[in-house]
C-alpha cells in the first residue's frame, strides 16, 4: 500500500440531507484504513455514517444553503483542525459546485485547505445538466437529444417529438442539488404521458432550475456503465476504472445499487478524451449508456465528485479514487491503478428494492475479484446497524404516510373529491343488475 502523509486530516464534506449516503461512508473507511484522520462534515451529524470506527469527528453542517453560511461553517472547521492544511472531498454535487465558488476567493475560507486546481467555473459547466448537454454538443460527445422548453405548451410539443406517447421521455432538472428537501420531486422522472410533463414544467420554479427533457434510451441488462478516474495536477489520470451497473434504484434510472468492475474499451476510450478536453482536475464519476440500435455510448451525468459506487475500483493495495487525491495533494507519488475484473460492489438496502421492484433481473454479479459490501464490514459494524435501525425507521413512515394518503382519498384545496356522479341511465342500469 502506498504511504500516506497521516498527518494531514482529510474534511469530507456533504450538504444533502440524505442520510444514507454509503459513498461518505466508504471514503472515510478508505482513508481511515490508511491511518489518515477523517473529519465528516454533514446535516446529520449523528447519522450512521457518524458511528464509523474511522471518523475522527462529526462536524454540524451550514445552518443555511446560501455560500455565507458554508463560509462560515468551512472557516469554523479550518478552526478546529491543527497542523497542516486538511485535503477537503466534496461528497455531492451541491458541495463540489460551493467549494468550486468559494475556491476562488483568494482568502476564503477554502485556502485554508487542499483542493485540486479546477479551470474556473468548469464544475458547474459538467454538473450542470443543460451546460453538459451544450458542452457535449460542442465537443461531438455522444449524448441523449435534449431540449430545453421555454413554456408549457412548448414542453407538450417537445415531449411529443420525444417519442411520447409511443415511449416515456426523461425529464430532468438542470440543477438537481437546488430541489427542495423531502423528496416531492424527484432529480430525474421517466414522464408517460404529455399532463405528466406539463405538471413538471409547472413546478420549476418550486424546483430552482430549469426541467430538461431527454430522449429516453432504451433500458435493459449490461446497457449501462460508468467511469471513475482522478485526474492529478498534471491531467495524467493512472487512477481509473470502468463499470457495469448491475442493478439501481430507482430501478432503471437511479443510482447503481449493485455492480461489477468489468472493461469497457469504448466507455474508457470517450471518458478519458473528454476530461482532457476539459483541463478537467480531480475526481470524476461519468455515467454512461449504450444505445443498441447505434452501438454508441451516451454520456448521460459528468459528476465532479465520487461516486457513491467509487469502493468499486478499490484494487489489491487498498488505492482507489479517494486515496488518490489524498496521495497527490499531500505531494505523494500516485500509482497507477491494478485493476481487478470482477470485483463486485453491492448497496445492501437499495439492491433488496430493486429486487423487490424486478425479480426478474438476474445474474450478472458473478465474478472472482472479491465483493465488497456498502454498509456492511467485519471491521467497523456499527455503521450497518445504524443504518437498518433508521432505514426501517424511514420506511415505516413512508408506508404510514401512503396509508394515510389512501384512507383520505383524493383531495383538493384541502377537501376531499366526492366520486363522479353516474348518469341516470347508468344508475338505472346499476340497478338492474344489483337486483
């Protein structure tokens, strides 16, 4: 295993408020292993994460969403860390975008820590979802059509031109780390039918950014792959990997829930041209699809952070991603990664859903490179505990709450719908056939 440099702390830093983030998880046990102190910043400082062996300390995240409040959080933090400046990891979207923001004030509260070099405003361009389909368009990089409506008759039309009503079209929105807390709407929806759509395209202004719609590809077993890397201060990027996405949830169009470590020539081949196009810097997770009626792989997500899956690519000496950037910022040599067909990577609560929403789907995690379980290891338990208590906890609610909803009926403006009256001719009929 590489040596580390365990006197610099490492600051993970996660403003969602999804408590069951297994990628924080993952990278604070990667670094804990390697003896490098693990500080967690998150808005559930006593969430299962938090219970890890290797968490140095929880830290309370920013009281509001605005960059003020991260500024002062992340100054407060810098406060409490002796010693040489920490490595800081955005754990999420919303967290890489901020860091990226405040990274350029020469003494933000950023400076305090170490950080990869970015061209300026190059993370909101991939995390962005509109500026990625533009940036794609640019560089002639395989994308699914996407259009950006400007009125509610303009997405009808749009989506009919799609493939609806014949196939669902993909609705996403621009900026998904701007949707409110609670999970009403959803970062990307599958949309059947043109009143789905128009619904959306109502809500943008409750959701924060613009609702794109994007031709849906088809989905099926082995169809989608992803790419992680770490591209250090010299673009060289030794440290990467692709994969197959076995399983998600939500069940085709979600997060991978299980998958295996498998080559994909092509996928590697398109992921590594376009982050040197970028000047791109750091760690990158690239979501791609095949699509079988042209043979090309679509990049449907660029997200510049890890992703939740990144233990995936975690070889025979322990590197991966999170270990990479560590290694690089704190002026260690980074080896390249030795790569591991066949490793398999399984998400323990979001696997049992998808297989209780397709049973059908099998195989495809069969391998030889070992498995490696997302909430669950023999060294440091108490996070997967945690995590069952709370998780049967939420969906305990989930299912009192669509009991409640199913007991009330429909309702509108608060008052419940009287069901349609029948016509007389109907009732009489109705009758008839009672007696």
């Amino acid at each position: 295993m590489p040596l580390f440099d365990t006197r610099v702390a490492a600051v993970l830093m996660r403003l969602d408020r999804n408590p069951f983030h297994h990628g924080t998880l993952g990278a604070a046990r990667s670094l804990g292993r390697a003896g490098v102190p693990v500080h967690v910043v998150t808005r559930h400082p006593a969430g299962p994460v938090a219970r890890s062996r290797y968490v140095r300390h929880s830290h309370t995240g920013p009281g509001g969403e605005g960059l003020t409040n991260i500024r002062e959080m992340l100054a407060g933090v810098a406060d409490r860390l002796t010693g040489t400046p920490a490595v800081l990891l955005a754990m999420d979207d919303v967290t890489a975008v901020a860091l990226d923001e405040l990274r350029r004030e020469d003494e933000g509260p950023a400076a305090r820590f170490l950080v990869p070099e970015q061209p300026s405003g190059l993370l909101l361009r991939v995390a962005d979802k509109a500026r990625l389909a533009d940036t794609c368009r640019r560089l002639g990089v395989p994308h699914p059509r996407t259009l950006l409506p400007g009125c509610a008759d303009e997405a009808a039309a749009m989506a009919e031109a799609l493939g609806l009503p014949d196939a669902p079209v993909v609705a996403k929105w621009s900026r998904p780390w701007l949707l409110p807390p609670g999970g009403a709407l959803r970062s990307t929806v599958l949309a059947r039918t043109v009143g789905q759509v128009r619904e959306l395209y109502a809500r943008r202004s409750e959701a924060g950014s613009a609702l794109l719609l994007q031709r849906c590809l088809p989905d099926g077993r082995g169809l989608d792959w992803f790419f992680h890397a770490y591209c250090d201060s010299s673009g060289s990027c030794g440290v990467a990997a692709t994969g197959r996405k076995v399983r998600s949830w939500p069940d085709g169009a979600g997060l991978t829930a299980a998958g295996v470590w498998a080559p994909n020539p092509a996928v590697e081949r398109t992921a590594r041209d376009l982050v040197a196009a970028l000047g791109y810097r750091g760690i990158a997770d690239l979501d791609f699809r095949l699509d079988p009626r042209t043979g090309m792989y679509h990049l449907l997500d660029f997200n510049p952070r890890p992703g939740a899956q990144f233990r995936l690519f975690s070889d025979p000496w322990g590197l991966d991603v999170v270990r990479a950037q560590h290694l690089d910022l704190t002026g260690r040599p980074v080896p390249d990664l030795v790569r591991s067909y066949g490793r398999r990577f399984v998400v323990e609560n979001y696997t049992a859903l998808s297989v209780l929403a397709s049973p059908r789907r099998r195989g495809g995690l069969r391998g030889g490179g070992g498995l490696e379980t997302a909430w669950y290891a023999s060294d440091d338990p108490a996070p997967a505990l945690a995590m069952a208590r709370a998780w049967a906890a939420h969906l305990g609610r989930r299912a009192w709450a669509a009991l409640r909803r199913a007991v009330a009926g429909p309702r509108r403006n608060g008052l419940p719908v009287p069901p349609p009256r029948a016509a007389s001719g109907a009732a009489d009929a109705s009758m008839t056939t009672r007696r």
